[in-house]
C-alpha cells in the first residue's frame, strides 16, 4: 500500500474539519490519486436550540437569535474509485435548509403550555419554511483539458434516485390582548412519509391526513452537475472552487399534501382546554402533488498556504445565501500525519481533523457538551491507493 504523497496529505488534512460544512466534493479528480476511497460526513447547526433536538422533542428552553433563524443539516457517504484523470463512486445523501422568525420559535416552544403566551400583550408573525430530502446515486468524474501546468479542473454528473421529501411552510399571526388570543394561520406539508387515514374513519383527528382516495407515492429521478477548479497560485498557496448541484433536479409522484387552516378569534384561558370561544374555523384538505425539485447550488471557495510542517486555510462555504466562513490550521506531526484545527464563524464552531496514512478522522462542535451543541458534524474517510 502506499499512502498519500505528503503535499497532498497536508493539503486534505488542513481542510478535514471543513469539507463537512456542506458536504462539497472540492478536489479536481486528476489531482487524486489512483485507488478506492470511501468517506462519510455530516453537519447540523441550527440557531436556536440543541442539534439533537431540531427533529425530536425539545428537552432544552429554545434561544433564538433576533430576527431571521436558520437550521440546516448536510450528510453524505460514497465509495469511490478514481483512475487516471477520471472517477466513478456511488453515493447517499440528506439535505435539509429551514428558515424562521423569532416569534415562531416563542409560539413553537409553548406549543406545550399555550396558556403561557396569555400572560403578554403582544402580536407573533409566524414564519417557518423547511425543504428536506434524500437520495442516492452514482457520481461520473472527469478531468478537464486544462493546458496550464497550474490550473486543474473536473466536472462530475450525478444520477439520482429520489428517497424522502419533506416540504413544509407555515405563515400566521398570533395577537394576545389582555388576557385573549386571535390566531389565524396556514401550514402546508409536502410529505411522503404521512399516514393515511380513511375518509370513513370516525373521529378525524386536525392532523389526520385523509384524501378522498390512497394513491402509491414513487420517488423519481434526477441529476445533477458538480464543478471544481484548482488554482496552484505559487508553491506556497492554493486556490480551490467547487460547485455542486448546478442544474440539479429531483422528482417525486403522488407526494401526500396537507393544508391545514385555523382561525379563532377570542380564547381565553378557560376556553383553552375544551373548545374554543367566540369564531373557530379549522379547515383540513387533504390530496396528493407531483413534485419537481430544484436544488440549491452548494459553493466553496478555499485559499491554502503551506510551509514546511505548518499549514494555514480559510474558506467560505455557501447555499441559499448563507455563508459559512471558516479558519484552520495544521500541523504535520509525522511523515504521514496531519492534525488540524478550524473555527467556523456563522455557527461558531471550533473543529478539529486528523490524517495518519490511509484514515481520516474529524470533528466539530460549538459546545463542549455535545448534548448543548446547536451545531455538531463529524467525517471519517478511509483511503486505499495503488
């Protein structure tokens, strides 16, 4: 076996606690070398509450950010084989990207005693986008013709099979006065993974999905474009720029839909927990949406300086207009081992990744207690070289 050369084992390593910020393939396949590799990486940040809790029941108060709230979440797996100047790797991949406002995380939080909300005169705009969704394939690279002894190129296409989507967007106002809350809202779910509940059952539930007849879902396909541009500036610096998912689609059919519409003007407390006073409306419908998904475009942009033992990166990780810029810095510690650290500005989390040989080992957090953390990722890689 031989393992990687040294200036290409710093160069991955100084990026190893960065590359699972949004799981962007970066490195032009004609500058890697020939053999397997297999890697997995993940990343899940969100603004106001602990990572372990944005799908699950939240056993930690929220603390949101003013204004604007984001939580997203990155995950990939591949094995890969790369020859000369070319690769072919099969894949597995989850993406999420939600948007919110303060208010709805207030209102969110105290879904489990509303009455709390009673005690404030005050209005919450409710405002809560999410898309998520999985999916595998088999991943094509080549190398670009690039007559230049320091710039180097590929272009990859990605073929998908579609596996889950979730879709959902909330928009409402709460007004509290005195003592008397006015809700009025919208929630539509785009979801494969809803229950169906006969129109003819007994008792529907306000979350029941019921349309007038059950349809088989089937996720489709898709695909995708990903770019990535090497710039070899001098031998001590490096620029990287990669593009994944341009041009990239997915498809599902008969996806299960649900809106979901409620006003009520005037509960009180002692209306909270039977029914409510004054004018109650909720309106459920229920049906089916073949869905075409654009995917966001994935950015990253890396400048690497190296000298002797020691090197220095940043970088800018981006999507749907958020950036995620990131510092690192690396240490040689043996002929074949790489220890780096980084810090991550948006989420603020502080990484750390190690290279020995063939094995890459990397972590992230913005909390010593992985239990607190609002942002956690991790990647572990596995290279055979020839």
């Amino acid at each position: 076996m031989k393992f990687l050369a040294l200036s290409l084992g710093i160069a991955v390593a100084a990026n190893a606690t960065a590359a699972d910020l949004m799981a962007v393939s970066t490195a032009p396949v004609a500058d890697l070398p020939r053999g397997v590799s297999f890697s997995a990486t993940a990343f899940a940040a969100d603004d106001f509450i602990a990572a372990k809790d944005i799908d699950d029941a939240w056993t930690q108060p929220a603390d949101p950010r003013a204004g604007r709230n984001l939580a997203v979440a990155f995950g990939r797996a591949g094995l890969d084989y790369t020859g000369d100047g070319w690769s072919v790797g099969v894949f597995t991949r989850a993406d999420g990207f939600g948007r919110t406002n303060h208010d709805s995380i207030v209102v969110y939080a105290a879904s489990d005693d509303p009455l709390r909300l009673l005690d404030t005169n005050r209005g919450y705009g409710l405002d809560y986008e999410f898309t998520g969704f999985s999916a595998h394939g088999v991943r094509f690279a080549l190398a670009l013709p690039l007559a230049s002894e320091t710039l180097s190129g590929s272009v990859a296409l990605n073929l998908l099979k579609a596996d889950q989507l979730r879709v959902e967007r909330v928009v409402g106002h709460v007004e509290v006065e005195d003592g008397t809350a006015n809700i009025h809202g919208v929630r539509t779910l785009l979801y494969d993974g809803l229950d169906y509940e006969s129109p003819a059952d007994p008792n529907p539930g306000r979350s029941d999905f019921r349309p007038a007849t059950r349809r088989d879902g089937d996720g489709g396909y898709g695909y995708a474009l990903d770019f990535a541009l090497r710039w070899q500036a001098s031998p001590e610096l490096r620029v990287d720029l990669a593009v994944n998912d341009l041009l990239g689609k997915l498809s599902w059919k008969n996806v299960p839909l649900l809106t979901q519409r409620v006003d009520v003007d005037g509960i009180n407390e002692t209306q909270w927990l039977t029914r409510p006073g004054g004018m109650a409306s909720f309106n459920n419908t229920s049906g089916y949406q073949d869905v075409d998904l654009d995917l966001d475009p994935r950015m990253r942009l890396a400048a690497t300086w190296t000298r002797d033992a020691v090197v220095l990166g940043a970088s800018l990780s981006a999507r749907s207009g958020v950036v995620l810029p990131e510092f690192s810095a690396g240490w040689r510690f043996a002929e074949e081992g790489i220890i780096a650290l980084s810090y991550e500005t948006r989420f603020d989390s502080i990484g750390i990744g190690v290279r020995y040989g063939p094995f890459q080992l990397a972590l992230r957090a913005d909390d010593a207690d992985f239990s607190a953390a609002k942002a956690l990722g991790a990647t572990i890689g596995l290279n055979y070289h020839f």
